[in-house]
C-alpha cells in the first residue's frame, strides 16, 4: 500500500512540456535514421571506420596499469542477472 506524498510538496511533472519533447524525440529518431543510412553507404562507412580508428588510440594512449587491472578485474567478475 503506498502512501501519499508529504503534504504541501508538489511532485515535478514528469513531461513539463509535451510539444518540446516529442520535437526532441523527433530529432533523436531522425538523426538515427541518418547515422544508420550513412553506415549503410560504403563510402561513408570508411569515414566512420578511419574515424573509430583514431578514437581507439587515444582511447589506448590514455590508460593506466593499475586502473587497466582493475577494469579487467571487474570485467572477469562480470554482473549476471539471477535468471541465468
């Protein structure tokens, strides 16, 4: 059984703006639709590739020994939901 909030304490609302965010939403869904026509291009597709190439290295450039350990520790331990 729930229980009502504390008196004279207004809950936000959860969609303040309705309008503004089904434009946001719009916008999310087409600039997706985008990004997955463009990797369907081939073209592009070697853009998008060269560029996740150069994210790769600085993403490798930047680690650290004991912070790279502790990732691998965690990775190894894994988070499996109880169904499985």
């Amino acid at each position: 059984m729930s229980r009502p909030g504390a008196p004279g304490r207004a809950e936000p609302a959860l969609v303040a703006s309705p309008v503004r965010d089904a434009a946001i939403t719009a916008g999310v869904v087409a600039l997706t639709a985008c990004a997955f026509a463009a990797a369907g291009d081939h073209q592009t597709l070697a853009s998008i590739q060269r560029l996740d190439d150069a994210w790769l290295r600085l993403m490798i450039s930047g680690r650290v020994t004991p912070l790279t350990a502790i990732a691998k520790v965690f990775n190894a331990g894994g988070w499996q939901s109880p169904r499985e």
